[in-house]
C-alpha cells in the first residue's frame, strides 16, 4: 500500500480515536461515519480499523508506556490529540510492529504537525525516541 494512503488511514485512525475520547458512540460506528467520509479503498479502511482496535485493545499498556517516557506530564493531563498520536505510533512499534520504528515515528511527527499544537511534534518524537532506545538497550 503507499505511504499516502497508509497516512490517510491513520489520519482516519487518529480521528476515530480523539473522537473516542469524547464521543458516546462505539468505535465501530465511529470508524465507519470517518471512513465513509473520506471514501478510502477497502485496503486502507481496514488498515485504518486495525489501527484503531489496536489502539483500543492495548490502551492501558500504551498509556503505561507513555508514563513511563513522558514522566514530566501525566497521561491524562496530555492533550487529546498527543496522546492519541503517542498511542497510535506505540501501537504500531511496540505491538504492531509492521513498519520499521522509524517509518513510525516519522508519521507520529507528521500528524502532530497537522493536528497537534506547535510544541508537539517535538515533544512526540522525543517520547517515541526515548521509547525505541530502550527498546534497542533491551534488544542487546
């Protein structure tokens, strides 16, 4: 699949999970008016949902991880849109694992420069750096 549209899934995918946040709809119902939307081929749309019932499946364990490595912020106290681009990326290198860490780290940075505030690109791709040195340290 190319890379754009992979980024227009997870585009897809980060809005169905900071609407998740607020919404009292199910993730399913979510995902379908989003994808819907933005009329993504069936290859896309389910790259997106695997993103999004990972994220959902695995939240406390990636929200565990995100306090781990953001210790100067609490999860909670994170803005939505971070904390949904620091799961998503955690999701995919830590469970996922099917791009490269650096594949997702990149698009990490770049949905936090179209969705989140000015500070956090930085600040993702310091969490998410931080996150793959431990994971290198364990690895040897």
């Amino acid at each position: 699949m190319p890379t754009s549209l992979r980024h227009r899934a997870r585009i897809v995918a980060l809005q169905t999970l900071y609407e998740l946040e607020f919404a009292a709809n199910s993730e399913r119902s979510i995902l379908a008016r989003n994808l819907k939307e933005k009329e993504l081929p069936e290859q896309v749309a389910d790259f997106a949902g695997t993103l999004v019932s990972g994220v959902v499946a695995h939240k406390q364990s990636l929200d565990d991880t995100i306090g781990r490595f953001a210790t100067a912020f609490p999860v909670e106290q994170l803005a939505a849109m971070d904390r949904n681009i620091l799961r998503l990326a955690l999701f995919e290198i830590t469970i996922s694992m099917e791009v490269p860490p650096k594949v997702a780290v990149n698009e990490a940075v770049e949905l936090a420069k179209e969705f989140g505030a000015d500070t956090a690109p930085k600040f993702i791709n310091g969490v998410l750096g931080s996150v793959i040195t431990e994971m290198k340290k364990q690895a040897q």
